[in-house]
C-alpha cells in the first residue's frame, strides 16, 4: 500500500516505538492521528505532526471504540492502524509469597491481548468501507514481544497475553482476507524505550548479551522502519515479524 495520502492511527503514539512510527508515516505523507492515556504527551506529539490526539485508556473497551470512531471521522477515513499500548508485572505462577494473582493475570491480558483484539476488529470494520487500492483496504499492525515465545521467569502473564497476540495474526488475516485487510504483528526484544530508556550502558550490555548482533537495545525508529516496511509490502500479512538481532530470551 502506498502510505502517502492514507490514514493512519496509532494507539500507544506518544512515546517510543509509536511515536516513530507516527513520525515515519507521517514523513511519508500519511495523516495521523495519535491515541493515548490522558496525561501522556500524545497532544503535542499530534501537534507536531498536523494531526489529533485522543486521549483514551484501552481497557475502557467501550470508551476506546469511541474515541476511534472519532478519530476515524475526523480523518475522513483508515487505511492503517498500529497499536502499541501495552506492558506487565513480574509474578511467577507460584513464588515465594503464593500463587500468582488471578486478578493480575486478567488485567495483563485485558491490557494487552483483549485491548488489541478489540480495536482490531474495531478497525477492520472502518477500513473494509475504503475504496480497494491494488484489492487492498487496510494494514493492522499489533505489537507482540519475543517474550511471546521465550518467556523469562515471572513473565508468564505477559507471555500468555503476547502469544495470543502473536498467534492471532494468521487466523484474523484469513478472516479478513475477502475484504482486502492485512494483519501482522511485531515482536521486539528490548528497546530503548520507557522503563530501558537511557539506562547505563553496561546495563544494556547486560540485557543485550545474548543477541547475535547488534548487542544493543533496539532504537524505536528501527520499529517504525518495519511499520512503513509492512505497509509498503503486500505480500507480508499472517505473521508475527520478530525484531530482535537474533536475541533470545534466557529463562532470567
């Protein structure tokens, strides 16, 4: 899909991997929008980028239908949408201090897994209303983790949540195949961003030290690159695009 002209949301846009990823649809001639937690510097991301923030809490499933619709009407359209809201806590199944919290455990997956069901199916059904280009209507780009597939210890509520969103890609691209939507979900390893964001550098080395190369964390534009890169590409839909330089995770 050529990205000049289209419209684009990100959710999660006001910082780290979303914002490069807003900032590089937008430098390709995209208009965005950005969605994310109220108090979040999402307005002045938009600002920068000559588009709208709405401010919304993606475990309000209903409040976030409404704050998309919004944001879709006030586009004029959806041609791609990309979410990265998201995170988790530490807790084993059974640790020191008992059993792993149930309420937890669904708040991770509410967070993570359902919030991006949710404005997935949400946005398909805005993009099958656009007019096909090349028979495509739209591109979904959720965001997993390798953490997906090699869960650290007390990752186990993140890892259930990003291996949903991992395994939900093919099944959802051959759902929404007939209407020309693509779906694709990215998983990093660790990037510089929130919590890993300028953190020593031997810490970095230290978290960093199984990858095959480079041994850094990951830059948040280097995701972006791959948001405009599936976009760009037709043929990529149905999987889960590791980001990782070859990392995988040790059990801690």
């Amino acid at each position: 899909m050529e990205i000049n002209g289209k419209k684009a949301i990100v959710v999660g846009g006001a910082s780290g991997m979303g914002r490069a990823s807003a900032e590089l649809l937008k430098a390709k001639g995209a208009d965005v929008a950005i969605l994310d937690r109220e108090g979040s510097d999402g307005k002045d991301v938009a600002e920068q980028l000559g588009g709208k923030f709405y401010a919304v809490d993606v475990t309000d499933f209903e409040g976030t239908e409404a704050a998309l619709a919004q944001a879709v009407g006030d586009l004029g359209g959806l041609h791609v949408i990309v979410t990265t809201a998201g995170g988790g806590v530490g807790e084993r199944t059974l640790g020191k201090k008992g059993v792993h919290s149930l309420d937890t455990f669904r708040k991770t997956i509410d967070l993570n897994l359902i919030a991006t069901f949710n404005i997935s199916r949400l946005a398909a059904e805005h993009m099958a209303k656009n007019e096909p280009e090349d028979e495509e209507r739209g591109v979904i780009i959720n965001t997993a983790s390798i953490a997906a597939f090699e869960g650290q210890i007390g990752q186990v509520a993140y890892t259930a949540a990003k291996a949903g969103i991992a395994g939900m890609c093919l099944t959802m691209a051959r759902d929404l195949g007939s209407v020309g939507v693509r779906v694709l979900a990215i998983a990093p390893s660790l990037f510089a961003t929130g919590l890993t964001k300028g953190i020593p550098d031997e810490f970095a080395t230290a978290l960093t030290k199984d990858a095959a190369f480079p041994k850094r964390l990951g830059r948040p534009e280097e995701y972006g690159k791959l948001v405009t890169a599936i976009v760009e590409n037709p043929m990529l839909n149905g999987q889960c695009l590791r980001l990782d330089a070859g990392q995988r995770f040790a059990p801690k």
